[in-house]
C-alpha cells in the first residue's frame, strides 16, 4: 500500500485486516456458549463462551491497536479522513441516543397509563409488585405499582449524580490540558476521570444488591434495571475507553492539534453524563414522587 505521502488523495484505502472474520467468529462461537449455557445443552458450554469472549476481547484489542497504529506512526488519518471520523462518531451517538428513548418510552408508557386496558393485561400477567400474586392487584392503575419501594433519590442516587457530573469537569479539564499541551493536567483529569467512573459503577453495584424490587414480577422492575443497567454497562464501556486514553497519554500518543481518540472519548462520557441526569430526574425523582403521592391517596 501506498504511504499517506505517496497518495494522489485525501482518503483512507485501508489494509487487508484478519480482524473482521476473526471478531465475527469468536462472536458467534461466545453467543452459542451463552445460549448453551442459559440452556443447559451441554457440560461445556461454559468454556465455549470463555473461549468466545476472549476471542472477542482480543480482536478488539488489536482491530484498535491497529487503528491506533494508522492515526499515530502511519499517517493515515489525514483531515479528511478526521472529518468523516467525526461524522461517525456523531451518528454513533445520536443512536444511542435512540437506543435510551426505547427505555424511556417504555418507563413512560407504562407511568403515565397504569390504569390503561393494556396495563391490566400486564397486572395479569406480571402481577402488581412485589409480593404481589399475579392477578391480584390490591391497588390497580398505579404507578409504581402496588408493593414496589422505590429509591430515595437523595441518597446513594444523588451521590452518583454528583460523582458523574464530577467525573465530566475532570475530563473537560484533561481536555483543555491537553490543548494548552499541558500533559500533566491531561494526566491527572484522566486519572480523576477513571476513578470516578470505577467509583460510579461500584456505587451502583452496591445500590442494586440493596434493591427492594427485582428484574422479573413487574414492568416497574423490568424498565428500572433495563434504563439503569444499560447506563451503568455504557460508564463502564465509557471508563474502559479513558483508561486506553490514558495509557496513550502516557505514551506520548496526543499532541493539541491531534488528539480524535481522546476527543471521542470525551464526547462519550459527556453524552452518559447528560444521559444519567434524564435517568435521574424521570426515574428516580419523578418515580419516587409518584410512589410518595400514590401512599398518599391511599
């Protein structure tokens, strides 16, 4: 293949890569040895779905490693190339973006009508609450339903609020570091960032065991751990991605004019941040106020 240099244009011809075929076969070699293992098909399904993810795991490692190699040695991101990156990376988000509106809606369409024909179909089927025998509402159309106790969101959903909004002014800060070219700055708000994002998670582990609801019996269980848990599984995703950003700051990777990984990163977590405030306000204020007022009227 020809060098950035050599080219006649602006856009990127990548190589022949083995990490397509490889990721798409350890793939599927991970959702058999889960679906296997869910199932009870056989003794060794376990170890099948070990050997998938690691493969999983390590073509990610590499398939990036690779990227990384053509951004910071090869050349080959050139400043188009950056723009369509951008563009990229923007759609990306604006479906996950998306991705959360399904479990809004699912929240709210069940919040907002607990008394609707619909709903009693689902009391039927889900039961009330917990506690709750499945067509034995002692208080249909409400919501929470009848016997869930929700959080106190001034308590350990307030200190993750802060945390996580906390964790937003360290990275902007390693950001605005880094365009000063000010490496330790960019060091430390990274480091800060991670922390708290780890801190984030282990709260919300925490808060979880401690739960007075669970997943299945009820749709207010099931929209709660599903909003939740996606956004707990997107930090972490999130916190994973400023870790590698760190060891490439230790690297020397970033300068102030190329820096897209550390800026993606920073575009992510700043969209889990915003997320989690929505998450807050609707699920856990919004949430506790309808059970507070349901106790009331009852």
């Amino acid at each position: 293949m020809a060098t950035a240099q050599g080219k006649h244009h602006d856009y990127h011809l990548v190589d022949p890569s083995p990490w397509p075929a490889v990721g798409s076969l350890s793939a599927f070699i991970m959702a058999v040895g889960a679906i296997a293992w869910m199932h009870h098909m056989f003794s060794a399904a376990p170890i099948v779905f070990g050997v998938g993810t690691v493969g999983v795991l390590y073509t990610m490692a590499s398939w990036w490693g690779d990227v990384i190699k053509e951004a910071q040695y090869k050349g080959d991101h050139t400043r188009v190339v950056q723009l369509h990156h951008r563009y990229g990376m923007i759609l990306f988000i604006a479906s996950e973006v998306m991705f959360f509106v399904a479990w809004f809606w699912a929240y709210f369409n069940a919040a907002l009508f607990p008394a609707d024909a619909v709903h009693a179909t689902r009391d039927a089927v889900f039961g009330c609450g917990l506690g709750t025998a499945a067509g034995a509402c002692a208080v249909p159309g409400t919501w929470p339903p009848h016997g869930i106790e929700t959080f106190d969101p001034w308590h350990l959903p307030l200190l993750n609020t802060l945390i996580l909004l906390t964790s937003g002014t360290t990275v902007t800060w390693a950001h605005h570091a880094l365009l000063e070219n000010d490496r330790q700055g960019l060091k430390y708000g990274l480091i800060l960032t991670v922390v708290l994002g780890a801190l984030f998670t282990c709260v919300q582990a925490y808060e979880y065991s401690h739960a007075a609801f669970s997943f299945a019996g009820n749709v207010y269980g099931a929209t709660f751990f599903m909003a939740t848990g996606f956004h707990g599984f997107h930090v972490l995703v999130g916190t994973i991605f400023l870790l590698v950003c760190l060891f490439r700051a230790y690297a020397g990777h970033f300068t102030p004019k190329q820096h897209l990984g550390f800026e993606f990163a920073a575009w992510y977590w700043h969209f889990v941040d915003v997320v989690w405030l929505f998450l807050f306000l609707c699920i856990y204020v919004w949430g506790h106020g309808a059970e507070t007022m349901a106790h009331g009227a009852h």
